[in-house]
C-alpha cells in the first residue's frame, strides 16, 4: 500500500473511530453515571438521520438542521429521561434491557410511521462538498474532514467539561457517590437529566453528521450500536478517554481490515475484543 | 475434625506483605503469623488497613510484594477459591450470606463445597443434591456450633441482626477450614449476643488458627493470644496483649483515642 | 439480581396441576386440532425449548445473555450443511452433530464471556453473537442473507419425521425430557451451585466453588440446549436464515423467559406459548380507520414490554403466584 492510500485508509479510520466516539461517549456515560444500560442508543443515531434529512429538506438548509435537529432531540432525550429512565437507575440490568428493547420496538414504528421504511440520501451542502486532490488521480471529501472536526470538537467540549469546569466536577462526583453528592447541596436528579440529554445529543449529532455519508435507512441504529458495545467493552465502562482510544482503535483495525484482508475483515473487531478480553476482562481504562 | 497438626503448629504466615493502590500504601510490609490454638486479635483505627490485610490473605486482593505461606504452601498470587479450598474460612464484617436461601440452605450450599463434583461431569447433573450425606453431616455439625439449629427454615434475610451474624460463622465452619479469618465478628450485637459469640470463639479456638480483626476492645482482650495494632498501614506493636497494652507508642495512637 | 426477580424454583401445587393438564392438553391436540395450528403449536414447543434452555443461564444462573440466539441458529445451519440436496440425511447422528455445534460454540465464547461481569456480560454475549450473525451474512458460502435450504425433514426410521403428527409428538417428548431433565438439575449439586452464584458468586468464591467453571458449564449446557430446539426449528420449517442468529432473536427469547417466570423452566415454557401467541394476535389486527394495526405489530409489542417490566417483572407465574396467594414463599425453599 503506498503512502497516498494508507493516508486515506488513516484519515477513514479515524472519521469513523471519532463517530463511534461520539456514540460510546454518551453510552458509557450514561452507565458510567447513572448506572443504566441503553439498548435504544442506536436508535438516537437513526433519529439524528431521519432529523437531519428531513429538516434539511424542510428547511434548506444543513446548518439550520442541524441546530434544529440537535434541540428537539435534546428536548426529547429530557422527556424520555423524567418519564421512564429515571425511574430505572436502580432496577437491575435485565429490567433496563428488557425496557430499552420494547424502547428500540416502538422507536423504529414510530420512525415507520413518521417517515417511511425507504432509504434517503442527505445532500452534501456545497461548500462542504469540495474535494482535496491527494494525487492527480485520488481526492479525499472535504466533507470527512468536516466530520472529524465536528467530532474532535465535540470530545474536546466533553473533556473540557468534565475536567475542568464545576459542573464536570459534580458530574464526577455523581458518579462516584449519590447520596454522597446530594448530601453536598448538588441537585442530583439535574445532574441526571443533564448527562443524559448530553448522551442523546452526541448520539443525534453524530447521525446527523454521519447522514449524508452513510444515508438514511431503516435499522441504521442497531448495526451502530454493536459498533458502540465494543468500543465501550475495550475501553472500559464510564471511561470516556478509553471510549476514545478504543473507538479510534476500532476505527483503524475495521477499515484497514477490510482493505488488507477483506474475507475476515468482519470479524476482526470482534478478535480485537476477545483479545481484549482475555487480559482485560474489565477494559483498557476500568476506573 | 481431625487435624494432623499439633496445638500452636504455625498454621499461616504473612511475610512482610504489601499492598500499594497507586499512589496509597494500604498495607505496608506486614507479618502476622496464625497458631493452631490460638486467637491473633489485629486492632487499629478506621483507615489502618485491617480489611485490606484480611482481603490479602483471602486472596480477594493481589500482592504487591510479599509472601503468604498457609498450611506449608505459598499462595501468594492463588485465587479466594483455591485458598479456601486449601484450609482457609473467611467471615465478613458485612453479612455476605445468601439473603433469599434458608438457614439450612445457606449452611449446606456452604458444606457441599467440599464435596462439589467437576462442573463438566454430567452424572452429577442427575445427583440429588440434599442427600448428600457428608454434606449434610458437615452442615448440621456447622449449624450446631453456631447455635442455629432451631433457625433452619427461617429466610435468611429474615432472620435477625445476630442471627445473621452467627450464620455468617456458620458457612465459613461448613467448609471445615483450618485457618479461620473473621472480620468484626461481634459487629452491631447487644450484650447477649456479644456473649455468646465469644463463648462460640472460645469454643472454636483449640481447633483451628484464628484471626480476629475487632473493634470491641473488652472482647480482644478476653480473646487474644496474640495482639497486633496497626496504624496506617504499618504493624505499631505486636505481641502478648498485656505487653502491648502497656506499649507507650500504642496508647499515645489509638488506645487512649476515643472510638 | 433484585428480589423482583427472586425466581420460583419450588412450583406450587396448584400450578404444577395446572402444568399437568396442559400436558394432557398437548398431548390430545394432535387429534383435534388442523395441520395450520399443529404447525404453530409445535413451533411454539421448539421455542418454549430455546427459552427453557435460556432459563439455565438467566433464570437459574443469573447471566443474562443477549446473545444465545447464535447457539439456537448454528444448529438449524448446521442441519442444512448436513443434508443434501436430493434426499434425507439421518436423524440419529446429525442431531447430537448439530447439537454438538452448538455446544462447542459455546464452549469457545463462553470461555471468553463468562470472566466479565454484569453490563460487560450483557454486551459481550451480545457482540459475540452479531459476529456469528455477520459471519453467516456476508459469506455467500454459508448462505449469505438469502440464507439455506433443508428439503428434506431427517430420516428416523422407526418413525416418519415427514408426517406432521409424528414430528408433534417427537417434538412434545422432547421437551419435556429437556423440562425433567433440567429440574433434576436444578436440585443438583451442579443446580445449587448455580443458585448460589445467582445470588452472591462472591460467597461462593470464598467458599471454595470454582465459579468460572460452573457458570462455562452452564453456559455450554444452555448452548447445546439452544442447539437442540434451533435443529428441530430446521428441521420443521426446512429453510434457515442469519436472522435466526440475531439480535431480535436473542431479545425475543429473553422476552419469552421473562413473561412466563424465570427460574423454574415451566415458566419458560409458558413464557414462549404466551409470547408467540401474543406475536401472533398483534401481527392480525386489523385495520382500523385506515391505519393497518397489523402491520405496526411491533410497536404494540415494544408497548407490551414496556409495560410488563414496568408492571409484573415476575412474569405471569409470578402473578398466577401472587393470586393464588404463594405458599411455598413462606414455607421457603424445599428439596
């Protein structure tokens, strides 16, 4: 492979490393924190696409759709969060599957009937539509780029967050001690709502992105989610700098994979786990 | 019980052990030897590492440097089910029975260890688990010793505070250990109940090396043979009970506190 | 696991006659019932042993695994594989070939899974199994998406697989030798192990119980177990696709193990019944004001899901327990 392909396959990987970032950030959050697992997280993928394509169509415009797309799915990430999750912190693991499985049910019906079971394609905007020439025959898509950008931005966002400011601070402390961090003046069930509303809107956000890139179909979210499973078993559960490395880990290994040994290249990710696994049964960055 | 060892053979030795969680040393470079006959009491204030030491030897932690030697074998680096397989019976300061099995239930799962056949071994799929005999002889005798036996249908998380306490003894003397950890035994009894565990330590003392980690001082010292106070981490004295007690540097750090 | 979950190993009196006459009930079906139902009914025991097999893992052992579909497929697959095209392949020996399948699968993942944990448990299993999944579905050589064809039921000799009745009945036999086979090894050594480390594997480790061991056994039994009903679901339906490998797949036996009550392997059956009939019902409705309830099938039941672990997490053995006002809870657990 010469430089100029091994360059592209580099700059895939980590586009679509930083996608599943964006997904397994929010997921283990969410669990890292609350305690809960969402088998529905796909599902705010799918319906950051279908937003995404049909406010830009409504609206003519990406850019709109996008803020558009991320508020209303904010809002409804918090709706979901008071109405049914909260309820589930405590319950155990199988009660959390088993609601977020009917979830995953009754959002693709709803996605059925809002928007139909046809495949949609989102157009590029055109300023983001250029190409860079690489050599005199091979260009890579200003739009990945936009893509990678959009999500480095996002997880320096949620590192400067959770690191550095007083709200990160008290997130972290939720994560360790409820009653603890209640017991200090710290109101809980905000802190609560608010992570989930920020897992649900990297989720929306990354398909929104992703739309143009991947289209927009029916069960999008669940061959995303098993993407977002493994990056949260390899870098260990609530880690989120582990979400990172183990995302853009998954990223190089399946698009090299699927270039240097296409008849295995599905299963490789999976390997990588398993390897994983036998040393590290917990993940790279277990807390 | 049989047991091939002499009274005071020197059943477990920790040499010189350490724990270190990043930064924290929990434990740092201690040795306790345990006794047939004898109780080894280990005090100290909130903090000094006792649960940690006892987690080290059960293998529920792993070292970070030293050596454990049980029965004349190492097994440092051995997991919690290979230790206690090899003679050793852990009671936990935090009641850690089965809450939804019986009494009789929870003592039985806890003799039939011993006689637990492979997993993969298919005849044993078909075996009638409450007819095992020896199992069942090893419960009752568990459950006699600690004093339940007119308990055994109650729910185990049902039972009452002190109840709970002496099943708790009551599994880890199903497994006929040699070596017996107990981590605040007399944890939240009253008065009688209090007495009557120590009546039951007493009891078991010529049988097996005991470790009694306590913060109910009128009980170490009416129990121990042995006594060793630790302080952050670190043994500050280790000894006779009444050499210790007199010990300047004990009194000054935690005796003379109030707790 | 929460005491909400808190299984009835010990079935009461009451249910077991009322377990008896379905029995009887099944048993008589076949003489009156019409080839459709005989159809649908002995697809509903295929699943009520896919569920019962999962039983042992959630129910008993207390790991819940969103993968143990891809032990349920790779045996109808591995029927297909076995069987030529033109004519029958013996019962005798690519039954416990299948079966075997599906047990070494289980093996191998198994080995992999049961070191974790909890939430890493749930999505291991999970993953595992959508690499299976995927493995079928991209290889034109196992199938791909379009999936195999089994022509012909296998051959038994001493009795005609092909004939509906006869496949009912074997079916039938089948299952409840699995159900007494599992309830003896409930009450087991091996069975109480299991318990045990449902409820606090920590203990069980300080007492002495090799508890990865137990839990691979376990893991491995459930497999092959999957591995007969997925074997006898080829067989009935004579074609196999990923699909029977997958995620839904995995979900809905879950489904089927927690309506009915875990841990005593009746409820898993009951469980299945229910949820296939259920299925069944939603998939029928009609329309209604020019909306085709029918055809939105699953978002009645993702609804339906959400309000049975809202509202009976015990499944409907536990309601029928609470009803008929549960003795054995108060007598405890009896041998």
């Amino acid at each position: 492979m010469d430089f100029v392909n091994f360059l592209i396959q580099l700059l895939n990987s980590v586009q679509y490393g930083l996608l599943l970032f964006m997904l397994a950030a929010g997921l283990t959050l969410i669990f890292g924190i609350m305690g809960v697992v969402n088998l529905a997280h796909g599902s705010f993928y799918m319906l950051g696409a279908y937003l995404a394509w049909s406010l830009a169509a409504l609206t003519q415009s990406f850019t709109l759709a996008i803020i558009l797309g991320t508020l209303l799915s904010v809002l409804f990430g918090l709706l979901l969060e008071w109405l049914l999750f909260r309820h589930f912190y405590k319950r155990d693991h199988l009660d959390q599957v088993l609601l977020t499985f009917g979830l995953i049910y009754v959002f693709e019906e709803m996605r059925s009937i809002l928007w139909g079971d046809d495949v949609h394609g989102v157009t590029i905007p055109d300023i983001l539509s250029a190409s860079i020439p690489l050599t005199e025959t091979l260009s890579y898509p200003v739009y990945r780029l936009f893509m990678s950008g959009v999500c480095l931005l996002l997880a320096l966002g949620l590192y400067l967050l959770i690191s550095k400011t007083r709200l990160g601070m008290k997130i972290r402390a939720g994560a360790f001690n409820h009653e603890m961090t209640e017991a200090l003046g710290v109101n809980i069930k905000l802190i609560h709502a608010l992570v989930f509303a920020m897992g649900v809107g990297l989720a929306t956000i990354a398909g929104m992105v992703a739309a143009p890139v991947s289209s927009v179909y029916p069960n999008m979210g669940s061959q995303v989610l098993i993407m977002c499973f493994v990056v949260v078993v390899i870098g260990g559960i609530g880690s989120v700098k582990g979400a990172l490395i183990a995302a853009l880990l998954v990223g190089l290994v399946d698009t090299f994979g699927k270039v240097l040994l296409p008849q295995v290249a599905g299963m490789l990710v999976y390997v990588l786990m398993a390897i994983v696994l036998l040393y590290k049964p917990e993940g790279l960055f277990k807390n | 019980m049989t047991n091939a060892h002499s009274a005071h053979d020197l059943l477990l030795r920790a040499n010189k052990i350490t724990k270190q969680f990043g930064g924290l040393t929990a434990v740092n470079e201690v040795s306790v030897d345990l006794r047939k006959g004898q109780i080894h009491a280990v005090i100290g204030p909130n903090g000094a590492g006792k649960s940690t030491l006892t987690n080290l030897l059960t293998g529920d932690l792993p070292l970070t440097s030293g050596h454990v030697t049980l029965n004349g074998q190492d097994i440092t680096g051995w997991t919690p089910e290979k230790i206690s397989r090899h003679g050793m019976g852990r009671s936990y300061q935090k009641t850690n029975i089965f809450r939804s099995f019986s009494v009789w239930d929870n003592v039985r799962l806890s003799a039939q260890s011993r006689s637990q056949p492979m997993p993969f071994n298919p005849l044993a799929w078909l075996q009638q688990a409450s007819l095992m005999a020896d199992v069942n002889e090893r419960a009752e005798r568990a459950l006699e010793l600690a004093g339940l036996q007119n308990r055994r249908q109650a729910m185990a998380g049902a039972a009452s505070h002190g109840e709970q306490r002496q099943l708790e003894i009551a599994m880890t003397l199903a497994t006929e250990p040699q070596v017996l950890l107990l981590d605040e035994p007399l944890a939240g009894m009253g008065l009688a109940e209090a007495e009557s565990m120590v009546q039951l330590l007493l009891r078991l003392k010529p049988l097996h090396a005991m470790m009694l980690v306590e913060h109910d001082m009128d009980a170490v010292f009416a129990l121990a043979d042995q006594l060793t106070v630790m302080v952050n981490g670190q043994v500050i004295a280790s000894g006779l009970p009444a050499n210790v007690r007199a010990d300047e540097g004990v009194q000054a750090a935690y005796l003379g506190e109030d707790h | 696991m929460s005491d909400a979950h808190a299984p009835l190993e010990t079935l009461p009196r009451s249910l077991k006659i009322l377990l008896g006459t379905a029995l009887l009930a099944l048993a008589a079906f076949p003489f009156v019932g019409t080839d459709y139902y005989l159809q649908m009914v002995t697809r509903m025991m295929i699943l009520a042993i896919f569920a019962i097999s999962l039983d042992l893992l959630q129910g008993v052992t207390g790991l819940v695994s969103l993968g143990h579909a891809a032990y349920f497929g790779v045996a109808g697959y591995a029927l297909a594989f076995l069987t030529p095209p033109g004519e029958p392949v013996s019962l005798w020996w690519t039954l416990p070939a299948a079966v075997g399948a599906s047990a070494l699968l289980a093996l191998i993942i198994g080995f992999l899974v049961v070191r974790t944990h909890g939430i890493y448990f749930i999505m291991v299993t999970m993953a595992f199994a959508q690499m299976v999944f995927y493995a079928f579905f991209d290889n034109k050589v196992l199938g791909g998406s379009d999936g195999l064809y089994i022509n012909f039921k296998p051959e038994a000799v001493l009795f005609d697989l092909e004939n509906k009745k006869v496949f009912y009945f074997f079916t039938l036999a089948l299952m409840v030798l699995v159900y007494v086979f599992l309830r003896r090894l409930l009450w087991s050594p091996f069975g109480r192990a299991l318990a045990g480390i449902r409820v606090n594997e920590h203990r069980m480790r300080a007492l002495g119980y090799g508890t990865f061991n137990h839990k691979l056994a376990a893991f491995t039994l459930a497999g092959a177990l999957a591995g007969l009903a997925g074997f006898l679901w080829g067989a009935q339906s004579g074609y196999v696709n990923p699909e029977l490998m997958g995620f839904h797949m995995s979900a809905h036996v879950i489904m089927m193990v927690i309506l009915g009550g875990m841990g005593n392997f009746a409820g898993a059956i009951v469980g299945a019944f229910s949820f296939e009939y259920l299925l069944h019902v939603f998939k029928d409705l009609p329309q209604v004001a020019g909306f085709n309830l029918g055809k939105h099938w699953q978002l009645w039941m993702g609804l339906f899901i959400v309000a049975l672990v809202v509202l009976a997490p015990r499944g409907i053995l536990g309601l029928f327990a609470v009803m008929l006002k549960d003795k054995s809870d108060k007598q405890g657990p009896q041998p």
